[in-house]
C-alpha cells in the first residue's frame, strides 16, 4: 500500500492503470487513494468515450466522494432488525 500511495502523491501512475487501481484501492479501504485514482479513470473513460465502463466507476466515485465508507467497521453484533419487525 506504501508504494500505491507514493505513486499517487507523486503522480507515477499510467492513465490507464488508474482504470484497475482505482477500484483495487476502494476495495482495499483505501479511499483517498481511490478517491484520486478514480476521478482519473472517470476523465480517461469520458475522453476515450468508453462508456460501458463508465457508470460502474461513477458509482465507486459516488461513494468515495461522498464520505462513504469511512474506513470504520461497524461492528457485526445485533445491529440489524429483527425478523418480521419491519416499519409498522
């Protein structure tokens, strides 16, 4: 991850790589990283006008940009509703 960070800070990354790094990152949490990599990938796929690949990147940029994830797990224990207790 050190190098991956070092290669964004530094900008040493192909356009074209940034197209699997960006999400390789997101799914990896680290999403400053992806955050950058991601919009990169986003203006490459708009100026190539590859746009079968587009929305599923936009949706990764959607998340990162918004805040979400933070990095924090949320504990798996007793947090979700219980059978049969939905909206009443």
């Amino acid at each position: 991850m050190n190098k991956l960070r070092a290669m964004v800070a530094d900008r040493a990354f192909d356009r074209q790589a940034a197209l699997l790094l960006g999400p390789a990152a997101f799914n990896a949490g680290a999403f400053d990283l992806a955050d950058v990599l991601v919009r990169e990938a986003v203006d490459l796929l708009r100026e190539g006008g590859r746009f079968g690949y587009l929305p599923r990147m936009l949706t990764v940029l959607g998340i990162v940009s918004a805040g979400w994830p933070t990095g924090t797990r949320r504990s798996r224990g007793g947090g979700g509703a219980k059978a049969g207790g939905g909206d009443r």
